[in-house]
C-alpha cells in the first residue's frame, strides 16, 4: 500500500519534469531556428516540439535585441553612429542567416510578379531573387539604419524592436490558413498551427516588455501594439487576398515590416 502511494506521488514530478525539459528544449529550438546560435542541449526533434518553439519567439528575439544594443554601444565609442548601426545590421545579418530578409524578398518577388496564386508559390519557392526582391531588401535595410539613427535611443530600439516584431508571425499562424506545400516545406512544422493558449502566453511576455520599456518611452507599449497588431491585419488581409493564406516566406516578411513600423512610430517621439 505504502509503495503504492510512492510511486502515485512520483508520477506527477515525473510529468512535470518531462514538461519542462520539453519546453527546455523548445526554447533552444527556437534559439537555432531564427539564429545561427549553436544549441548547447540535446533536441528530441519532432514537428510537434518545433511547433511548440514558436512561443519563444519573442523571448529570442528579446535577447537578439539585447546582442545588438550591447554592441551598438559598444561600437558607438569608437566609431560615428551611422558606422556603429551599419555594423549592427551586417552583424544581424550574420547572426540570423538574413533568415526574414530572406522571406521579405521571396514575397516581394512573388507578389509582385505572379498572375495567379499557383504562379506566386512557386516563385516564391525558386531560390532566386529578382528585381521586386532586391529592391523590397534594400529599401528595408536601407530604412531601418536611417529610423534607428534617427529615434531618440537607438540602444532601446536595437533591444526592443526584435521581440515585439517577433510576436507578428505568432498572429498570422493562429488566424490565417498555410497555404504552401506542406510535404516539402521547412517551415510546415512550425506553421502547421499555434494554440490559443500559447499565442496568450507570447502576448502577455511581449506586453510585459513594453509596459517595462515604457518607463523609458511612454509611448512605446502603443507603438508595439499598432506595429504587431496593425502589420498582422493589414498583412494577413493582403495575403488572404492574394494567397489564400500565409508561407513561411509571409512569416519572415512579417517580421521585417513590424520592425520597421515600429521604428517608424518610434522616431516620431
């Protein structure tokens, strides 16, 4: 009976533990998926465990931000501003594989030069990038380095735009339909679907940042709010339109627009 009672008193702490790991492993899941960042752990990798990373985007992207702020400052007492941020951004780059400015391109290419949705997916499934791809990239790099030199604190931009940018995609999986191949995408696990729940989880942490940042900027937890919230309605209307539904690609355009409206409403003051 007592044996029993032990070992019903020790399934609950096994559960539990077996949770955490899980969610352990999901965060550096996510670590590797949006960054060139080693993982240190070990990954039972299975779709399911990649769809749970997507909670941790924000959080990721919170500590992305902190990367790029820190050497910003770090650069700053050595070099111009406009030197510092450029660096910033080619370290970005780096750290990330380009991975959003990628998805930005292939959107551009495919939403600007295909006729019908069919043509759309598969342009934007061709590694290649063409015109409406390479001028969408430079103008959005192009305007980026000219908002984070122009807000008042480029280190809070560097450090808060990242997160509350990645909190976009969360929105348009749990609203809009995917709608590429799901066999051969890289993306399907992560885009199959995202829960209620967690979407309020990632919420909650993304509001909390911006309540915590608006000691700094009174104005910021409005601006992250109209940067996600807007660029997730008017994008996901525009895709809904012209797709159907979202790509992985449309998840990574997501992010490069809401940092930029966000950078936009910052710079206003």
């Amino acid at each position: 009976m007592t044996e029993t009672k032990v070992a019903s008193n020790r399934r609950p702490n096994r559960v539990c533990n077996n949770e955490l790991n899980r969610e352990w492993q999901a965060f550096w899941l996510a670590v590797g998926f949006l960054s060139r960042v080693p993982m240190p752990v070990r990954i039972d990798y299975s779709p399911q465990l990649m769809n749970q990373s997507s909670l941790y985007f924000p959080l990721v992207g919170l500590l992305l931000g902190l990367s790029y702020s820190l050497l910003f400052l770090l650069l700053a007492t050595l070099w111009s501003p406009a030197v510092s941020v450029g660096l910033v951004l080619a370290f970005h780059l780096w750290l990330t594989g380009a991975f959003h400015e990628d998805g930005l391109a292939d959107c551009a290419d495919a939403l600007g030069g295909g006729m019908t949705v069919r043509d759309k997916l598969k342009i934007m499934k061709d590694s290649r990038i063409g015109t409406y791809g390479t001028v969408a990239l430079v103008m959005a790099l192009g305007l980026k380095a000219l908002l984070l030199l122009e807000v008042s604190t480029t280190a809070l931009a560097l450090l808060l735009a990242p997160c509350i940018a990645r909190l976009t995609p969360l929105l348009l999986m749990r609203y809009l339909d995917y709608v590429s191949d799901r066999d051969r995408s890289k993306s399907k696990p992560v885009a199959e679907s995202f829960s209620a729940d967690r979407l309020l989880v990632a919420t909650l942490f993304t509001v909390l940042v911006g309540l915590v940042a608006s000691l700094w900027s009174g104005w910021l937890l409005l601006w992250a709010t109209l940067a996600t919230a807007g660029t997730a309605a008017l994008w996901g209307w525009s895709l809904k339109r012209q797709l159907g539904g979202y790509t992985g690609d449309a998840l990574g355009a997501s992010v490069v627009m809401s940092e930029l409206v966000l950078l936009l409403l910052l710079a206003l003051g």
